[in-house]
C-alpha cells in the first residue's frame, strides 16, 4: 500500500491486487485463529473508523482529508444489509461480491446459519456474513460427531451443561457434566461422550460486530496427547504436540463454543483416523514409506 499511495516517493510498482488485501488477512485469521488488533494499520477495525464530528465532517467533504487511501482500494465495501427475509440467492450475490468462491454444500450451510442468526439479530452485517461463512470453511470434510443440542444451567457452585451428540454409528448421545464455568462444563460433558484424550490449550472470544446482539467468534486450540500404553510408533504418528484449530460464529457464545470445540476435536479424529490407515498401509506394503505430512517423520 506504499506503493499504491505514494507512487511519486517510490518509482516501482508492484503487480499485487490490493482489492484482496483485506479478504487475504481475514482468512488467515480463520485459519490461524490469530486475531488481527482493531488498531492494526489497513486491515484493523478501525482503520478507516472515524468518530470525531470533525473527522466524520471532512472524511464525507473529501475522503482524502483523514484517508490516504480508500476502503475499496484494500476491499473493504460498502455494508448491504441483509435480514431474516433474504433469500437464498440474494445471500449468495452478497458471498460473491465479497469475493467468496466457495462450493454449493457450503453456501447451504452458511445460508442455515445465517437465517438462524437473523431470527436472533435484526440486520446482518458484512462482518456478520463473513465470520458465519469462516466458521463453514474451517470445518473438516467430514464431521465424525455432531452436536444437536447445547443446554446450560449456570450459577454457582455448580454449572451444569447436558449436551446431545450423534455418533459416526448415528446413535444419539445425551450426557451431562459440571465445570467451574458453563464453559468448562459444556466441554467436560462432551469429552464424556467422545472420550478421547483431548486438553484445551487456548480459548479465545471477541465481537465481530457491534450491539447487544453482535455475534462472538469463538477460536479455541486443542492438543491430543496419546496414552502412556501407546509405543513410540503410535506416538510418532500421532504427535505430542499438534495442535487443533476450531473455530464457530454465534449470537449464543456458550453455543459458539461448543461448536469451536466439536471443530477441533473432529479435525483431530479426522487426522487419527488417516494416520490409522497409513499405518495399516505400511503392514501390509513394508517395502514402502510413509510420510506423516504434520510431523515430517519417515515411518517404515
């Protein structure tokens, strides 16, 4: 963006389209579960915020006034308000012009969340679509448990959390489980019912749009540490030390964080399960190698 502003300071050019500067740092966050500080110059929140009546005065006279470059020119567009009376096809248009090119199954699941969220929010943001449609794409392929239902009963010295899961077999699971918080409880219950060995190692939350309805992201890490009866084979291809990024988007954060739990935790068993199925490739190919693509450990 140096560049791009002060062509007469810097004799070059550069070939990059800066229109996808913002969408390229949004998907990172996704990815990574790094969140970008709102003071962050160009793609923060408040980049282009202008809260002072003089500054709101003189950026309506003249942008240039309080901005050196336009909120197109990183693509950032203008905010079309979309509502729980929005189609199907009018959400989609709004996904393409902000520059997503995702699959059909995707866009029906975004388009489920996102009417669920307009029955809980009077108008759905850019901001709002995009956190939805995030939380989509982070998913694994294929999700080995699914969440149906998420109740908490908070208050001291006891929160409660009873949770409904339906199992790789299809078989339907209701358990319950107390935490120090609802969080901790909606968790601990549905490690009741999973049971596999998972720690929780980051729990992150922040507001992506503003109101007493905003929605929370919700980006929490997990770490799978494999049993002590486990041999050094099984350790080296499962790993002490991966981490699991999970991620969801909800008006209800107790809610959000179930769903950025179960995110992870399906990415892990997703992962087990093909490192399963390369081990059982080595057994009965033992001429050939294995690479395990996260550990970069030969296993012959």
């Amino acid at each position: 963006m140096a560049l791009y502003t002060r062509p007469q300071v810097f004799p070059v050019r550069s070939l990059v389209d800066t229109t996808q500067i913002t969408r390229t740092s949004r998907m990172v966050t996704s990815v990574t579960g790094m969140s970008v500080q709102p003071n962050k110059a160009i793609v923060g929140a408040n980049a282009f915020a202008h809260e002072a009546g003089i500054h709101q005065d003189g950026v309506l006279k003249h942008a240039a006034t309080y901005e050196i470059m336009s909120p197109a020119s990183v693509g950032l567009k203008s905010t079309l308000v979309l509502g729980k009376h929005s189609g199907k096809h009018a959400f989609q248009k709004r996904l393409e012009e902000l520059g997503y090119d995702v699959s059909e199954d995707v866009v029906k699941a975004a388009f489920k969340r996102f009417k669920d969220t307009a029955d809980q929010k009077k108008t759905v943001t850019d901001t709002d679509i995009e956190a939805i449609l995030d939380s989509e794409v982070v998913k694994p392929a294929t999700e080995q448990w699914k969440l149906n239902s998420c109740t908490v009963s908070c208050g001291t010295p006891h929160p409660t959390a009873t949770v409904s899961i339906t199992t790789p077999s299809g078989k339907t699971i209701v358990d319950a489980s107390t935490g120090g918080g609802p969080v901790e409880a909606v968790y601990n219950a549905i490690s009741r019912v999973v049971r596999v060995p998972i720690r929780l190692v980051q729990y992150q939350v922040e507001a992506v749009s503003e109101g007493r309805d905003a929605i929370g992201k919700v980006s929490v890490r997990v770490v799978r540490r494999a049993p002590p009866s486990e041999n050094e084979e099984a350790l080296a291809i499962h790993g002490d030390d991966v981490t699991y990024h999970g991620s969801s988007a909800h008006v209800d954060i107790i809610q959000g964080s179930a769903e950025a739990f179960m995110n992870a935790m399906n990415k892990m068993i997703a992962e087990d399960e093909e490192n399963e199925l390369q081990r059982k490739e080595v057994e009965f190919w033992p001429g050939r190698v294995v690479i395990n693509p996260r550990k970069q450990m030969e296993i012959a």
